[in-house]
C-alpha cells in the first residue's frame, strides 16, 4: 500500500475508528489530547504510520532529535499512527489515529489513510476536534457534535449536543477525510470542543476530559478519568 508502512497485518474487525489531527482544529491541544488518552487507557498497539516525506513540509513540522540510554541519538519524524485495540469478549475491534495534520497532497493522503481504514474492516469513524471559543475556563466545556447516522443523530440529539452543520469556509483535513469516507459509504460521527482562545499555546485537560468522556459514552468505553481533576484544578 502506497505511503504506508504496517507493522503487521491488519485485522479485518476493526469496525469503528477514533481519528484525531493536531494544528488547526486541535485548540488546547484537546482531540490529539483525548485520543493519547484513550490509546494509553486501552493500552493499544501500533498497526502502521503514514510516511511523512511526502505529505509535511519538516520546515514546519520539524523532526526531533532524542537521546538514548547508551548516548546515542536518534531522529523522531512527524508520526501519524494508526493504532488497535481488541476488547478480547468477541465484540469487533477499534482502530485509532493520531497525526499532526499534513501540509500537502491531501487528496493523495486522504486516499491512503481511507485505503487503511477500509483494509482493517471501518464502517464508522468517530473524528475529535476543538475550537478557540470566547469561553472562559471556569464554565464546562461545550461540545457540540455532528454525524451522518439517523439513530446516532437521535442519541446525540437526546444528550443536548447535536447541532446541524452550518460552516461554509476554510477547512481542515478532518473535513476532507470524512467527505472522502462517506463517499466510500462509511458513516461518521463528529465531536467539537471548545477552549479558551487565551489558552490556545497549552494542553487543555477539561477540554480532553469532555471529548473522552463523549467518545466513552458512545462507545461503551469506560476509561480511567482519575488523574484529570487534578490537571484541571
């Protein structure tokens, strides 16, 4: 598969995915936030990474250096990792995805990260992401949410957070894949928090507790949420 590197071969039971992008739509570093969680709660482990040189511009995704024990050093590039977990009772599995939101060819990477998800058995995908708001830290976090299913649209009308899409400009690739995926007849659910636009340079933990929290109750999850009101406060 073009631009992909497996670790192994992928399951076919992987019927919903998680799928979280850092920049643009990640405010308070939350959707990227709430799927870190989520991978370590479950304790996933990698299926495959997306190649970074043809899709980031390492200018400005820059690639790190990292010590090792024995003195060395080695080079982290830009990792967009899709990762599995199996619930081990024989109910179908998650695929989960975290990645820095590529700079380039997004049509090319879009095809790449939906042949993934096609490969591993996805017919739901379950997108995080987080806005700057005029929101102050002391109020609880808004979400709002959005989706493609008619029972799902149900339940979340029934939580209060269901809003009908209405945004007509620029956009990220989150829109991009999940237009790519309803095309290949893969329902989706959207989750949007908000953060504090004066908090826009720092990880927000009320912001990742309530996505995780959301994506928990849809997914019949029940993660560990202890060290959060610690973080917050």
């Amino acid at each position: 598969m073009d631009n992909v590197e497996f670790d192994r071969e992928p399951p076919a039971n992987l019927t919903t995915m998680v799928m979280a992008f850092g920049g643009w739509i990640d405010a308070g570093r939350a959707a990227t936030g709430a799927l870190r969680h989520l991978a370590r709660d479950l304790r996933t482990t990698r299926l495959a990474r997306i190649d970074p040189e043809e899709f980031f511009v390492f200018t400005l995704e820059r690639p790190e250096v990292r010590l090792r024990a024995d003195g060395g050093r080695d080079i982290q590039w830009p990792r967009s990792e899709f990762s599995a977990w199996h619930p081990g009772d024989g109910r179908d599995g998650l695929l989960l995805f975290c990645g820095p939101e590529p700079h380039q060819r997004w049509r090319t990477y879009t095809k790449a990260f939906l042949d993934v998800a096609e490969r591993c058995g996805v017919r739901r995908i379950v997108s995080l992401g987080a806005l700057l708001a005029g929101a102050p830290h002391t109020r609880p976090v808004r979400v709002t949410a959005r989706c493609t299913d008619p029972a799902t649209r149900s339940l979340l009308e029934a939580w209060g957070i269901y809003r009908r899409p209405t945004y007509e400009g620029p956009t990220g690739i989150s829109s991009v894949v999940l237009d790519g995926a309803e095309r290949r007849g893969m329902q989706h659910v959207g989750f949007m928090g908000q953060a504090p636009h004066y908090l826009q340079d720092s990880e927000n933990p009320a912001a990742i507790q309530t996505l995780v929290t959301y994506v928990a109750r849809l997914l019949n999850l029940s993660p560990d949420m202890s060290h959060f009101a610690e973080a917050i406060q």
